[in-house]
C-alpha cells in the first residue's frame, strides 16, 4: 500500500540537490544524459537518477558534514537500483562558502560500498539491455503523470513505480484527492489486467480519496514485426531504443 509521503525537504537540502543536478549535468557535456527522476516530488527512493545510453543510475546524496539530511530511506536509491539492473551511486556533497559542491573528482559519484569512483560515461555500451519489470512500470507511471499534469491539469501529489506496491500515483481532482492504479503490458499483450484486489486497494485508499483510477499502458519495440499469427515472436523491449506506447486514458474504477 502506497501512502502519500508526508515529507519535507528543507531549504538546505534543495540548495544541496540543484547544486548536484547542475554538477551532473555540466559533466555530461559529451554524452546525452536522460534525466528520470528531477524533480523533488516522494517517495523518495533516490535523490536523482538518469539514463545515459544503456546504463541507468540512481544517485543518493549526502551531506559529509552530517548537517544536512536529505528525504527518503538511505539506502532508498540502492534498492531501486538493484531493481531496475542499473549503478547505485554516493553523491557526497559539502557546503563550500557560496555553495555546494561534490567531495569527489570527476562526476563526484562513488560506489557506496567499494567507494571507486563512478564515471557513467564509460559504462555505456552497445549490448542491449532488456527492461526490467520495474523499469517498466516506472515508465509507465511517467507516462500516466505526464497525462495527469499536461493534458487534464492536475498537481500530482505523489507517485511511485514499484510494481508490487498501489496505488502508483495520487493527484489533486476537482474535489480532492484521486488515486490511480497503473499496469505496465508487454506487445503481444495489449492491455493490463485490473488487479483482483482492487476493492481492497480502493478500501486502503478511502480515508485519503475514494475516487479511483485504473491505468493500462502498453509497450512494444518499433521495430516489431507485429505478426498477428505469432509466427515471428515479439521483440524485446531494449533499454534506450525506440518503444510504441499504448495508453488511452484513465478508467474510473471507484468513487463518482
């Protein structure tokens, strides 16, 4: 059961996290850097996280001095890491006297267990990678926070995309909060099944929003054949490479 996450960020903190967004970003000057989490918006799992080519990683910050603590769960960022096959990676940070910077040269990550720098840029490879179910739903959920926000206009309050956990997503609706339940489907499947404990989903919910959506997001690699015979057996969804999405809106599933 996912709760809205009651947590707040202190100023010091978010001066911390836009100093390390911009650090990384300046870094990446030669490689494309796809952002995935940029946003302070909870859970929290992990402060930041990118993609660049086939490598995903997931950064936690920290504060070497202590004075500083950051949302979430410290070891947040090495477990989504773990489940999304990608590069759990320490951001220590210090405040200098105008502003914070990153203890470590290069990219200013460090692997929280050996401690060896990370350079990203030097993980990338040619191999494809497939996507793992985690990966996958956390597409889906941006690409159903991406409707909530730009094409019906509503505040996300939070989101998640754990595949295990619901409600994925909770938002601000004419009359309160709404919450939503998100599926991430594989071609040849089209859509998403309803989960079979959605009245209990709905049940956790009440006390927060008793109106409830249901979300289907379908994935397929562009390259696929989509043979309807079954003859030639659907493509893998690579990391990085081009996907047709299926999403055609939200399913009111409790509430009125």
């Amino acid at each position: 059961m996912h709760n809205i996450e009651m947590v707040e960020v202190t100023p010091e903190f978010m001066e911390c996290w836009q100093a390390a967004g911009r650090y990384l970003q300046f870094q990446a000057k030669e490689v494309q850097l796809n952002w995935l989490k940029a946003e302070l918006v909870p859970p929290f799992l992990e402060h930041l996280s990118f993609r660049i080519g086939n490598q995903l990683f997931f950064v936690g910050l920290e504060d070497i001095e202590g004075r500083v603590h950051g949302p979430g769960n410290t070891e947040g960022y090495k477990i989504i890491a773990k489940e999304c096959n990608g590069h759990a990676c320490l951001m220590l940070m210090q405040r200098g006297s105008n502003n914070w910077l990153p203890v470590n040269s290069g990219w200013g990550l460090i692997d929280p267990v050996s401690k060896s720098l990370i350079d990203p840029a030097d993980l990338v490879s040619d191999k494809k990678i497939e996507m793992t179910d985690w990966e996958l739903q956390d597409f889906a959920v941006q690409v159903v926070r991406n409707h909530v926000e730009d094409k019906m206009g509503y505040q996300v309050m939070s989101s998640q995309g754990n595949p295990s956990v619901d409600p994925s997503m909770w938002f601000v609706g004419e009359h309160g909060p709404e919450w939503i339940v998100i599926r991430a489907c594989r071609y040849p499947l089209l859509n998403a099944e309803i989960p079979k404990n959605l009245s209990d989903i709905a049940e956790n919910c009440s006390r927060l929003g008793r109106k409830g959506h249901f979300a289907s997001v379908g994935f397929a690699n562009v390259d696929d054949a989509f043979d309807p015979s079954g003859s030639v057996p659907p493509l893998p969804l690579w990391r990085g490479h081009g996907v047709h999405v299926r999403f055609e809106g939200l399913e009111l599933v409790a509430g009125h």
